[in-house]
C-alpha cells in the first residue's frame, strides 16, 4: 500500500507547490484588468536560468510554435522588442507560478515608477548574484544603499573624465595599430578588444595601473591580461556562482571547468586586496594616496559610524563595490563598443558623416594633443553614435521594481492600476526604445543621425560650416532608458559618454571600417551578415554578441 501512497502523496505535494501558487498569481493578474500572458516555469528560478539555453537549444529545432513559451526565454525582450506592447497596449502581465510581472510602456507611467523610489524599490534578490565579493551599491537594501551610492559617485567628476578622455584616446591608438597590422585579411576578436581597452580605461583611471594594450590575437601572458581574464571569468559565471558554493569551486573533486571559475574568483580577489592593501599602505603612513576610486573607498570605510548614512564600507563591502565597478564600468561600454564597430562597418555613410565632424572640430591628428574640454562637448555626431546604439542593443532591456510592502496606485492613461505588493513591476526599456510611438518612422533602424535636430547640416553641402549649430536631442523623458532614471540612475553615465567618444574619435578621425568580404562581393550581403551577428545576441548579466568573430574587420586610413 505505502508504495501506491507516495506517487499520490507526491503528486499532491507538486499541486501545492507548483498549481496553486500559479492559480493565484493568475486570479491577481485578473484584478488588474489588463492582458495577460502565462508560461509554466519562473523565469527567475535559478535552476531555470541555469538550463534555459538547453532547452531551447533543442526546442527550437523542432518544428513547433512555442507560443507564449518563448516568454520563457532569459532575454525574450531582444527579439520582441515593441512587439508584444504594439499588439497587447502600454501595460500587460506575465504570470508564472512564482511570479507576476507587469510590464509597462507607458512613460508618463515610467516616470512614476522611478520617481516613486519609496513605493518601487530595487528587487535586491534579484541582484544577489552580484555579491560575490560582499554587498554593494547594486545588491544593498533601499537604507544602505544611500551609503553606497553616495560613495561610489563621489569620484566620477570632471577630474576623473579628464583622465579618461586620455587613457581612452591612447588605447584606441594602439587598438588601431594593432587591428591595421592585420592589413586586407581583416581582424577578428573585436569584442575581446574593446573588452580590453575598456578595462584598461579602468584600471589607469580608477585604479591608477596603467597597461599597454594588448590585442587578443597578441600571444604572450602579462599581468594585465591575467586580470582581465581572472575578472571575465568571474563575470561570465556569476549566475552559475548563484547554484555552486565556492567552497565547491575549489574541491579537489570538483570538474576542471568548475575549478578554473574558483581559481578565476580567488586571483580577482587578491588583486582587489593588493590594490586595497597598497592603497591603505599610503594613507596609513600620512600620504594623500593615489587618489582614485579604490582611495575614495577606503577614506569611506574608516569614517566614523554615527549613522548608516555616514558610516563608512567594511572590507567585503569595498570589495564587493569594486567588483560592480568592474562589471558594470567596462563590460557596459565594451559590449557597446564592439556592436558599434559592426554597425559603422555595415553603415560607410554614418562614417562620413562623422568623419565630417571630427575633420571640422580637432585641431590635428596628434590625439594626444586634444584637449578634453575644449573637444568632447563639441562631438555631438560620436556622442549619437553611442545614443543610436544603446537605444537598440541596451545593455538591461528591462528594470523590474519591486512594491514596497502595501499596494500602491500606477496611473496608466486614463486608468488607475492598484498594484498589490506580490507584483513585480517592469518599465519596459527595449520595448520604449523601439515603439513605433515614440521613434517613427524607423524605430528598429540604426540611424545615429536621429540624435541630431533637423534642420542642421546633414544634408546640405556646406556641412562643415554649420556643424556649430547642430544640437543635440533630447528625447521624452520615460522613452530612454540605457542608464536607468531617477535618483538610482547610473553614477558612471558621463564616464561612459567620455570613454565611448573619445574612442570613435582616434578611429575614424583617419580610418576607416568594413567587412573583409565587402572587398570581393556583393554589399548587402555583407551588410546583412554584420547586422545578423548583431542580432545574434544573448542576455547573460548583460546584452551582448554570441559570436562577434562570425565576421572579419578591415580597417584602412581613409
């Protein structure tokens, strides 16, 4: 008898855990009275996240419509973008049997969202992957995370882009050189080199280490790329960190492939603590001490402890900061970065057009004469190439918010949702960067030229005499959303623009960018083979290429 029990007592167990729940997420959705959508699985479960990719990898080889299955996808937001908001409206919601999001574009609602931090606070589980070193400014809880954010801002300042501007400008000569030496066959390894550069950016201007940049086609170990390899690891598996201790990662037992992410964990963090020790070295023995983004943690961590406003970061909590620093202050801008590279390649006139400006407003092809305040203000093209590109390949398409505690009113248009606490709710950043609404008449075309009001010079013959009078535009608050909004909007905003501009600076002021496979045949088949490896993105921790050497840059002078 008992063996007849335990499949009906199993069975009966899996009803409370899995049917119940998602009935009832069903029935609050319907409260709400705006579409719904339902899959079967959480999207948020860590095993689902974990085995996803497998799943759909054998899924999508068979020949059946997935229907609302393919909501299931991490990332689902990169194929969809507007798609499901232009046919459902502004607002719809997705059940699971754990979880009920409601994904909004509207951005009057946006707005409220963001504004309202005390009513839609930051789903710090969410993040947790994050603290793999301690907690931090992205994973503190709403209290804590004044202390964090007003410390890691406090140095992205004038004085740091100024150094940035420089440190960016002398990487990308030598990225240069070293994409040029390869001649008519091309380069492959573009997003491992602005990976790269963009650490190295990092490094001198946050940390004050200087590397020379290496190209990822150049052999040979050096400190620099044991760094940067030790941090990409990191990066790369920190969801798979969320299900594997890390005492596991380094048991004698564990899998090669298991033991080189610990390893990958352990060498980051003594680093970290080598830049940290160094740091307090100085400041102990009375020094003012390097002055950068690590120093600024460490006078924050020996302040008095009067509040938890003003109480200075534990060891774990610096580590664990500059470890968010990192992630999100160079792998952000890279990923940009080499989607931008594919983009220029499949796009010659965008080049030109940029080219037009730089050949009006820098002085000469001596980039290390250029001066940070007199030029970047002045490049409004380079600046709408970044805009242009993080508007369709966002690095976070979507930043839920949690209620806080009570059910709180979300106006929508004409109609007023009551918002119960269990709700997740989502300002939807791919689907406002691409609704038709907002971005007529091409919302999914790559054109950085929207950036620049009409009426300017880009499409008249004397363009370089009117370059002065372009302007930049600024669009509805609530339809862009790369660096977040509100008081959480991201610190490193202004870093980014600096390090990005002064980049496609050094690159097109004298060269200029195509695929290899443009030399012998047809344009558009080479412009579509750049825009598909565009397309054939992944979301991880952040949106990026699944495969950027699917195509061979060339790069000439002009």
């Amino acid at each position: 008898m008992i063996p007849y029990l335990t499949p009906a007592l199993l069975s009966i167990l899996y009803l409370v855990w899995y049917v119940v729940p998602f009935a009832k997420n069903i029935r609050r959705a319907r409260s709400l009275g705006v579409p719904i959508l339902s899959v079967p699985v959480s999207p948020m479960n860590v095993l689902w996240i974990v085995v996803e990719p497998m799943v759909f990898n054998i899924l999508d080889r068979l020949p059946i419509d997935l229907g609302n299955f393919n909501y299931a996808r991490r990332g689902w937001h990169f194929a969809d973008k507007a798609s499901t908001h232009e046919e459902l409206g502004d607002v719809f919601v997705l059940t699971s049997p754990r979880e009920t999001f409601l994904h909004v574009c509207d951005p009057d609602s946006i707005n409220q969202i963001f504004d309202r931090r005390q009513d839609f606070v930051r789903p710090v589980e969410l993040y947790k992957m994050m603290n793999v070193f301690g907690r931090n400014v992205a994973t503190a809880d709403p209290v804590e995370w004044k202390r964090h954010r007003k410390i890691v801002a406090a140095p992205f300042n004038e004085n740091t882009n100024k150094l940035v501007w420089s440190e960016s400008l002398s990487q990308a000569r030598d990225m240069l050189k070293a994409w040029t030496s390869h001649g008519s066959k091309g380069t492959i390894g573009i997003a491992r080199d602005t990976r790269t550069l963009s650490l190295d950016v990092l490094a001198a201007t946050g940390f004050k280490k200087s590397y020379r940049f290496r190209a990822s086609t150049e052999p040979g170990p050096d400190e620099a790329r044991n760094y940067r390899e030790a941090l990409m690891i990191t990066l790369d598996n920190a969801l798979f960190m969320m299900l594997v201790p890390p005492r596991l990662l380094l048991s004698r037992f564990s899998p090669k492939s298991w033991s080189r992410i610990g390893r990958a964990t352990t060498e980051f963090k003594s680093y970290m603590m080598s830049m940290l020790n160094e740091e307090r070295s100085l400041l102990d023995a009375g020094k003012p001490g390097t002055g950068n983004l690590m120093s600024s943690l460490i006078r924050a961590s020996e302040e008095s402890t009067f509040s938890d406003i003003t109480k200075g970061l534990s060891v774990s909590e610096i580590l664990g900061n500059i470890y968010v620093i990192n992630f999100a202050g160079h792998d952000t801008t890279a990923n940009t970065l080499a989607y931008a590279m594919l983009l220029l390649a499949a796009n010659p006139a965008v080049q030109e057009w940029v080219a037009a400006e730089l050949h009006e407003v820098l002085p000469n092809d001596r980039s290390d004469t250029w001066e940070y305040e007199a030029l970047f203000p002045r490049l409004k093209r380079c600046l709408a190439v970044l805009y242009e590109t993080v508007r369709l390949y966002p690095p976070i398409m979507a930043l839920p918010k949690l209620v806080n505690q009570h059910s709180v009113p979300l106006t929508v248009g004409a109609k007023i949702l009551h918002v119960d606490p269990e709700i997740m709710v989502v300002p939807s950043v791919l689907a406002v960067h691409t609704h038709s609404r907002y971005w007529s008449p091409d919302p999914l075309n790559w054109r950085p030229s929207r950036w620049i009001l009409p009426g300017t010079a880009a499409s008249t013959d004397d363009s370089t005499k009117k370059l002065g009078e372009e302007e930049f535009f600024v669009p509805r608050r609530g339809t862009y959303l790369p660096w977040s909004d509100g008081p959480q909007n991201c610190p490193g905003k202004k870093f980014a623009h600096v390090e990005f501009v002064a980049v496609l600076a050094q690159l097109l002021q004298t060269h200029r960018v195509r695929l290899s496979d443009s030399i012998d045949s047809d344009y558009e088949k080479a412009r579509a083979k750049i825009l598909a490896a565009c397309e054939d993105s992944e979301h991880g921790l952040l949106l990026r290429m699944k495969n950027a050497d699917q195509v061979r840059l060339v790069w000439k002078h002009a």
